[in-house]
C-alpha cells in the first residue's frame, strides 16, 4: 500500500487539476468548431448578403434559379432561407409580377489541408484547413448584370478531429489529407517510452519513501 504525505497529495492534486483544466479547453475548443459542411452554409449566408446589397432601396421581389448540380443541390433551402431573412420576397416561377430573376450558380468548393505539424513538444497534432466556395450570378431584369463571388476561411484544427468535421453524405466536405511527417511519428513513441520510464521510476521512488 502507498502512503502519501501531505505535500505529495498537494502536487498530485495540482497535476490531475491541470489535466482537467486540459480536457476541459480541448472539449470547448472543439464544440466551438464548424464542420466543414456549416461553413459551407456560412459561405452561402454571404452570397445572400452580397445579392441582397443590389437591391438596396428598390423593389424586392425576386424569382430565383439555382444552377447547384447534384453535388450542391444542399445549398438551394439554405440560399432560399438567406435571401428571405435579407428581405427578399421569392416568388414562384410561374408568377407574372414585374421581378427580377437571380441565377445562381455554385460551381467549385474545395477543402484543402495544410502539413502537419506538432503543436509544441508534447502538443497533439495539427494542420491548417482551407476551405473555399465560388460562382457567379446574374440579375436579370430590364438588363442583366453579372456578378461573381469568392469566399475562403482558413483555420488550424486537430488532425483526430477531420473525421468529425467532414461529412460522409457529401464528398465535397472531403479534402486529402497529408501523411504524417517521418520524424513525428519517431519521436511520439519515443516521448510514450520516456514518460513510461518516469511514471516507473517516480512509482518506486514514492514507495520507497
């Protein structure tokens, strides 16, 4: 049986704290993060914005046709929800009010992972994540304008998070990515052998005390 003096709970007692504390940050930091597939639908919330700045002060009646494929056809509720939340009212197609006529198309997203690396020593394993959405759109009323939009975010995620973050009903939430460096995959091992050694040699050290 381990006995423990008074100062040697006190130390352990601040480790499994900080261990806390740790977990606790890394559930936080994680439950704040998007998944690749809602910031997707943040990039269709600022093609809604942009369309809805070009009918500032004007008549607001709109009919719509999205040009999504089978890959983005997704967006079309999403598109629709955001131009009415901006104040447009979307009419049906067969309507023969005096509207403007949006055709939108989505024609590329990509995600994309930068290299790994290790965030500190004994930090866990990182990469940037890029992702980025384009088209164009037209406004056709007593003229037709056309319009085309880009958008991109970039941040740094844990790499044991992608599997959460990407969505297996839509590849194009997918991106490759990149293989491990030769060196990390050395020295984590490496770093599990050590701290074993010490919890061994720590383990003896109180006992014999």
């Amino acid at each position: 049986m381990i006995i423990f003096n008074a100062e040697q709970k006190k130390r352990i007692a601040r480790v499994f704290s900080a261990l806390i504390l740790l977990i606790f940050l890394s559930t936080l930091s994680f439950a704040q993060r998007k998944t690749n597939l809602e910031v997707f639908y943040s990039f269709t919330d600022s093609i809604s914005n942009k369309i809805s700045k070009n009918f500032d002060g004007e008549f607001k009646e709109v009919k719509t046709k999205f040009i999504l494929g089978e890959e983005y056809y997704i967006f079309s509720n999403q598109l629709t929800s955001s131009l009415q939340e901006k104040g447009l009212t979307i009419l049906p197609e067969s309507s023969l009010a005096n509207s403007t006529l949006i055709n939108l198309v989505i024609d590329q997203t990509k995600v994309e992972y930068g290299e790994i690396f290790r965030d500190g020593m004994f930090g866990e394993l990182k990469l940037e994540r890029i992702l980025s959405l384009g088209g164009n759109y037209t406004l056709t009323g007593t003229s037709t304008k056309f319009f085309p939009f880009s958008f991109s975010s970039a941040d740094t995620i844990a790499i044991g998070t992608i599997k959460d973050l990407e969505s297996e009903s839509f590849s194009f939430t997918k991106g490759n990515i990149p293989s491990e460096p030769f060196l990390s995959s050395l020295i984590e091992p490496a770093i599990v052998l050590t701290t074993a050694a010490v919890s061994v040699i720590l383990f003896f050290t109180i006992r014999s005390k």
